[in-house]
C-alpha cells in the first residue's frame, strides 16, 4: 500500500504539517492551485517574550494566480525574519546547533518564488527530523481538476493507494469518492502533542516547527510522532 500525503507548501509549517509528511510513502506539494493571501503559504508564528507574533512573507494582495505563480520580488524580509528569530530564540539550548543550517537560507540565498522558498525549507527540515518520505511537485503529474477531483487524479498518477487527509478537508472531501477509486482515506488526529520545554510560557502548540527544534534539538521527533510509540509500550 502506498500512502500519499497532498498538500499545499507552508511557510516554516507547525509540527503536524511534518507529522503528516513522516506517515506518508510520497508527499505532493499542491502548490499549482490558488494562492490565498493571509494563510500558512507565507506566514507562520514564533513565540517572543511579549507572546506568539506573526513571521510574514511579503507575497502580495493578488489572489488571482497560483501558489507556484507568487513571485518574492522583494528580499528584505529575509534578514528582518532572521533577525527576529535571533533575538528570540539565541538563548535556546539548540539554536547554535542549527545556525549553520538555517542562516545562509535567510542571509546568502536569492528566493525567486514562494513555492521554492517553502518546499526548501520544508524539504531540509524534514531531513533534519530524519524523514525518509519521498517528495513531489503537483505540477509533475499534470492532473486537471479543482479540489476533490484534484487529489483524486493525483493519487491516481502517482499510485497512491492510502490518502491521509488533514482534518480540515473535511469540509469538502467526500469519502464515498475515494472508496469508489479504491483508496483508503485515513484522516490525521493531531491530538495528544506532549508539551516540551517551550520559552516565554504559556506554551502554546501552533507555532513553527523551529521552536521545537531551537528548544530540544534532536529530540523533536519524540514530540511530534515518537510519543505515541512510547505511549503503546507503556500500555
């Protein structure tokens, strides 16, 4: 059974968009849809001493175009964002072990498109987790369709057999549809996420996944999926 994650490229997503990817055989980027201004595309939160604040990508008001079509014409954001993850994660146990990784990417690299900056970034973190999901663009497949119809026909080109879905989706996926092409659809639980040593409480889940690494470094993945083999052992 191959199991396929699909789904729209993040901006330095929260830990269960890489909880999502490490259940998956191939994840699909499916960035040639629309680009919706003021969602994770190009923003996610970090947490600060005066609570969680926003780390905004300047992406533009149109939203006729789609997420692969977003053009980063304006650099500037990339030292003010490395800037404010210096001044509010230095002190954390793991920030210097991830510098190397992570500075270059904001102070030496030229972005061209949202969809580049968001899949590399996603790509090598998922590497720094120990991730072995294989990964594709949507725009590889070609497959025509808007939403339901979409994933449908890309599960289909890439011979996928298990979908496993955000809870989300649910507002417009039909699950008969999957059963009658013979996929089995598997909806994500992100309950049960273990709180970990967080800076500036209250600790708060839904923020970038480089909080967890600056905090407890190699250990992130017991926080996102190694937990739950833990919690079988014990039972």
């Amino acid at each position: 059974m191959k199991s396929v994650v699909i789904l729209q490229s993040n901006y330095i997503p929260w830990k269960g968009y890489f909880d999502l990817i490490h259940d998956a055989d191939l994840f699909i980027f499916l960035d040639d849809v629309q680009y919706t201004k003021n969602d994770w595309r190009h923003r996610n939160k970090i947490k600060t001493s005066k609570g969680v604040e926003w780390l905004s990508v300047p992406a533009g008001e149109r939203t006729d175009r789609l997420i692969c079509e977003v053009e980063l014409s304006d650099s500037s954001w990339q030292a003010k964002h490395w800037r404010t993850l210096v001044q509010n994660y230095s002190r954390s146990p793991y920030f210097e072990h991830y510098r190397p990784l992570f500075e270059p990417l904001y102070m030496q690299t030229a972005w061209d498109s949202l969809s580049q900056l968001n899949q590399k970034f996603v790509q090598l973190i998922s590497g720094e987790l120990g991730i072995t999901t294989e990964f594709r663009d949507s725009r590889y497949y070609h497959a025509e369709g808007s939403k339901q119809e979409k994933l449908l026909n890309l599960l289909y080109k890439a011979g996928g057999t298990r979908y496993i879905s955000g809870p989300a989706a649910k507002d417009y996926i039909d699950p008969e549809k999957f059963v009658s092409a013979g996929i089995d659809l598997v909806w994500k639980d992100y309950s049960g996420y273990p709180e970990y040593p967080q800076s500036f409480p209250p600790f708060e889940h839904g923020v970038t996944v480089l909080d967890l690494l600056f905090n407890v470094g190699p250990s992130a993945p017991d926080y996102i999926w190694g937990w739950r083999t833990a919690e079988k052992k014990l039972r």
